[in-house]
C-alpha cells in the first residue's frame, strides 16, 4: 500500500517542481503524464497478460529461497506456486490478478522511471546522463531487492522509454 502512494508523491513532486521551476514549459508535463498513464497502463496489461511471479516466488532461487518457499507452500496450500524448480509464469490463470507476487514482467518502477527521464532528457539536455543514470539506478535496486529479475527491468525501460518518445 505504501509503495504506490510514495511513488504517486513523488511524481506530483516533479511535476509541481517542474511547474514552478520553468513555467514556460508547464504544459509538457500534460504530455509527459498522459505518457506516464499510457506507459502504466501497457505496462499493467502485459503483467496481468504474463503473470511472472517475483524472484521471491520463483523456485530458481538459493537454498534460502527454498526454504521460503516451503514455509509458503506450509501456511497457503492453495498457492499458485508450483514447487517444480522452474520460473513460474502463469499465463492467463485466474484468481491470481490481483496478486502483487505475480506480476514481475515488466517492471513499473523501471517504466516510470524511464518515462520521467525521457522527458527530463528532452527538457533539460545539460542534465541527460544524470537523468538516464538515475533510471538505470531504480531499475538496478528493483533487481539488486530481488522484486524483479534483470529481462523484467529491461523490458519495462525499453517500454517507458519507447512510450515516452512516441508520445
């Protein structure tokens, strides 16, 4: 509960601060949230459409995560996960949608980061490999935490900065 509400605060922080700071460019932050939403909402459908579970979920994990994962299986008989030792992806199987452990391809952190540097890219080109750096650092912590696996936050920058640019 508390991620998303952080990460909504700090996109109106950038764009409040970029609203006061250069008014002559006020109206692209209409664009660069109507990218932002198009980018999230992409982004939602392909998780919901592939379902990975996080690396925490996954059974490819160190004896450690094995262990996790049999204390889960003990306390949720009724769990999706499958302890086969593969990555789980779980195309289209109901009654995990609204689960968060299975939604790691791709990753909305890095697209929303990328979405952001691509405008900041645009607007203020002084600062572009500080922008770029930056998104290349949340999708780094989202791997380095173990909430998504390197392909997720490939994926999920491409999208954002691909989405950014076309709109």
């Amino acid at each position: 509960f508390a991620a998303p509400l952080v990460s909504s605060a700090s996109r109106a922080t950038v764009c409040i601060l970029s609203a006061l700071s250069d008014r002559k460019r006020f109206s692209t932050i209409f664009v660069w949230l109507c990218a932002y939403l198009i980018s999230a909402g992409a982004n939602e459908s392909v998780k919901h459409i592939c379902g990975r579970a996080r690396p925490t979920f996954t059974l490819a994990l160190d004896e450690d995560g094995r262990e996790w994962i049999a204390e889960h299986l003990a306390e949720n008989p009724g769990s999706p996960v499958k302890p086969d030792g593969t990555d789980q992806w779980l195309l289209f199987q109901p009654g995990r949608f609204i689960d968060s452990n299975f939604a790691s391809f791709p990753s909305g952190h890095a697209s929303s980061a990328f979405v952001l540097a691509a405008f900041l890219w645009i607007l203020y080109p002084r600062g572009r490999w500080l922008w770029v750096t930056l998104a290349f650092g949340c999708a780094f912590a989202r791997v380095r935490y173990r909430r998504h696996f390197p392909e997720d936050v490939l994926v999920g920058g491409a999208m954002g900065w691909t989405i950014a640019h076309l709109v």
